[in-house]
C-alpha cells in the first residue's frame, strides 16, 4: 500500500512518540491508591512498599522504589536519587534533584499521572483528589512532624501536602510539594480537604 505524504509523517512521528516512551521506562508516579489507612503508611518503609507493589501491577520491573516522604531522619529529597525521572507516557518531570525543586520541573496535573498513565482529580474535579502527602517544605526537607512519621491517623495531626494541579487553597497553592498541612492524619481528615492519602514515587536507580 503507498502512503500519502501526510499519512506517512503522521505514523513517522507516531512510531518515533512511541519509542520516545519506550526509551524511557517510568520512573515517577502517584500513587493511584492510599494504604487504606490514611497518613499512617506502616511508616517510611510501608510506604516505599506501596509504591513497589504499585509500580509492579503496572508491569514495571527491575527498579527500586521510594516514596517522596520526609521523616525525622531523613528528607524527601535525598530519598529520591539523582534523575532524571519520567512519567508512565515516558515524559520527563524532572532532570535532576535540583531541576525537581525548582521552577524549571514538569510536574503539573497533567504530568504528574499515576502509575497505569491515569490523571488524578485535581480542584474542580469530583472528589478532589489534589493533596498529595509530602512532609516537606518546598526545598523537600521535613517540615512538622508528619504524621508521628507516617504512623499516626490521629485527628489532631498534621502532614505537609502538596498540589499534584499546582492549584487551589492555602500557604502556597501552586506548590507541588508544601502547599499547607492537612488537617488530621487520618483517611477521613485528609478526604474532608480534597486529598485521598496518595503521595508521590520515584525509582532511585
């Protein structure tokens, strides 16, 4: 069959978007569910497990997982190795730790998907799932407690959250990472200010 010009480009620079992706294995994600027990993760080592599993049921293999989390030992971002990370589209996020907590990343709400390559609800959406846990200041250092380091579902508890849509309310809307603390640490209380308990992960290797 001969193609047309036009028809031809257009599966040139599919097949090329195509291996682009192949190149590229994911290496960011959200967490498309919580636990199941809100803030509490089974701490640090629950929640790189969670993003593991995830990870695996989506079919990637071979990498090792940690959740972007601070706790009192040690911060988000000296979890998350060196980058660059891509996305399940193949799509790159970030280049390198400091290109990830600066201006010049590619989170946003549509880059920041989870691990089957789905969006996640953000403000506007219903339920808003837009919170997601971080711990962190906007450098990817503990701040607060974070959630008696992601063991605690206490009422009266807190964790940093982010804004997967670079949007909505509190100290900074526009932050990925440390837009205000979630009021409580349970399921429920994170839910009741448009979060679902999901946090961001990152293969290190």
């Amino acid at each position: 069959m001969k193609l047309t010009p036009i028809f031809a480009i257009g599966l040139t620079l599919g097949m090329a978007s195509a291996a682009a992706a192949q190149d590229h294995p994911m290496s960011f994600f959200i967490t498309s569910v919580n636990p199941g027990n809100g803030a509490d993760l089974g701490g640090i080592e629950g929640a790189d497990a969670h993003c593991t599993a995830l990870a695996e049921a989506a079919g990637s293999t071979g990498q090792t997982w940690a959740a972007y989390l601070s706790t009192s030992t040690e911060n988000a971002r000296d979890r998350i190795g060196t980058g660059p990370w891509y996305n399940a589209k193949g799509e790159e996020v970030a280049a390198s730790v400091e290109d990830l907590h600066s201006e010049e990343n590619n989170l946003s709400k549509t880059a920041s998907i989870d691990e089957t390559g789905a969006i996640i609800n953000g403000r506007g959406d219903s339920p808003n799932r837009h919170d997601i846990l971080t711990g962190s200041d906007g450098r990817g250092m503990l701040v607060g407690d974070a959630c008696m380091d992601w063991t605690s579902t206490a009422a009266d508890g807190s964790a940093m959250v982010g804004h997967h849509d670079r949007t909505g309310g509190g100290d900074n809307p526009t932050s990925w990472n440390a837009a205000h603390g979630s009021r409580g640490c349970s399921l429920e209380n994170l839910q009741s200010t448009g979060g679902d308990g999901l946090f961001y992960c990152f293969a290190t290797n």
